[in-house]
C-alpha cells in the first residue's frame, strides 16, 4: 500500500508504528502506514505497573498499538500497547507484510515499465484489490497463473505481463501436505499390475493448478498417497477423491481395498 500521507487512522484501527523517543510519561512514535506521529501514553503500555517504561519498549522497536483518539486538527493520535489481543497482533503484523511486499513488487513493476507508481496503482492495484479483496492476493493469483489473472479483471496487457513476471519472480507459494494409507489386495492374474494402474489414477485425477498428488510403496499391501496444495481443505478435498478413485478401480478389475487417513 502505498503511505497515507494526508488520511488519519480511525479510532479503534490497529497500525504499525516505530517508537522514536521515550519520556517518562509515555513514548512518542511515527505511525509507518500514515507518516503521523502519535503518542503512547506510560499508562497504555502495559495491563500491569511498571517502573520503567523502557523496560517494555525501546527506541527503534517496532510495535503495533491501537488507537484511542484523532485529533486531526492539532495533530494528535493517542495509542495503547495494552489493549492489543495477541491474534490482533499477529494478524496485523501479517497484513503489514503483505502490504509491504505488494508496495515493492508494485515498485519494481513502475521502475520496469518506466511509469509512475500512482498509474500502477490506478490502473493495476484499484483493480487487484477491488477483485481480489487485497492486492497482495492478487499477486499472488499471477504468481501462479500468470497474467491472464491479471487481463481478465481490466489491468492494461503490458502492465499485466509485467507485474506477473516479478510476481513469480518475488513470490513464494506456500503448500500444506496430507497423506493417507491404502491398503490394496488383488488375486486376480497380473494382480501387481492391476494394483500399479489403480494408483496411478490417483494422479490423474482432476485438481486445481500447482497441486500435487503423489503414491509411493510402504510395504505391499500399504501403498501412502501424498497431496500437496495451498490449504487443508483444499488438500484433503483431493485426498479423498485420490484414496476414492483408487478404491473404484481396485473394485472394477476384482480387487479390494481401504483407505486411512494419516494425522
């Protein structure tokens, strides 16, 4: 995201901010996303008491604190360090990372296509957020589909192509892996192969791009499928569709099986 230069957070918003000088009644910070300063009084710092406020944060430190009040005409934001929830601190530091990581990608793309960084916003980034709910979404869509993710939703073909390519470039996709036990008998004639050729088709069948299925030998009978995918519900969806369709082939050609899933 680019910084918001002339906005104010809202009471109640959570913001990344950067100590920069302590007193001994609180500590004077820049809100990074909005080029503001702000203050967090030695009151909101902590739930408990404290003797020192420096024993809780120090120059430099990086800290994401909630808003209290605005006060836009004097330019005054006061903060609380205590009245932040653990997960409210993970997820905002989560979201801050891929804000800041779609900034330099989108960077990267203005200083390619020699062009200013608000037209990539304008005509790029609108577009990806609105479509995606985030831009860093987004990016990561092209990362893994290339710029017709990109082309479909109106983003200019060049700008398209570009932001792409630094996409696969920059961004690492993540997979989540599932695995599960088939346990397969055949005593019908050439029943080893007949076995092969039903795990087989577990690879065959149909899933979403970058997803994996994988099945190896444990010891016969115990045959182990694999699946890689960018989330649970998603991997263990095609799990059971692999595990699924080797069972109906084992069955068609006189075999029989089961399927366990592996925690």
């Amino acid at each position: 995201m680019m910084p918001k230069e002339t906005a104010w957070p809202e009471v109640g918003d959570l913001v990344i901010a950067t100590i920069e000088r302590i007193t001994d009644y609180g500590a004077y910070v820049r809100l990074d996303e909005y080029s503001k300063e702000g203050l967090l009084h030695i009151s909101e710092v902590s739930s408990g008491w404290i003797r020192n406020i420096r024993h809780v944060v120090r120059e430099g430190q990086k800290v994401v604190l909630k808003v209290l009040r605005v006060d836009a005409a004097k330019g005054h934001v006061d903060l609380s360090l205590r009245r932040v929830t653990r997960s409210e601190k993970r997820e905002k530091i989560l979201s801050w990372k891929k804000d800041r990581k779609s900034d330099s990608l989108l960077r990267s793309a203005s200083e390619k296509l020699k062009i200013p960084l608000e037209e990539i916003y304008e005509k790029g980034g609108a577009l990806i957020e609105h479509e995606f709910g985030g831009i860093y979404e987004g990016l990561e869509k092209a990362a893994k589909e290339g710029a017709e993710a990109l082309l479909g939703i109106g983003v200019p073909k060049e700008m398209a192509e570009t932001i792409a390519e630094i996409a696969k470039e920059k961004i690492r996709i993540t997979m989540v892996k599932v695995k599960g036990t088939l346990k397969l008998q055949c005593t019908k004639p050439k029943g080893v192969a007949l076995i092969q050729e039903a795990l087989l088709s577990a690879q065959e069948i149909e899933k979403p791009l970058g997803a994996r299925v994988r099945v190896y030998v444990v010891a016969p009978p115990r045959y182990r499928i694999e699946v890689s995918a960018e989330d649970y519900k998603e991997a263990e969806r095609i799990l059971q569709r692999a595990a699924e369709t080797v069972l109906m082939n084992m069955t068609k050609v006189g075999g029989e099986g089961a399927f366990e899933r592996e925690r």
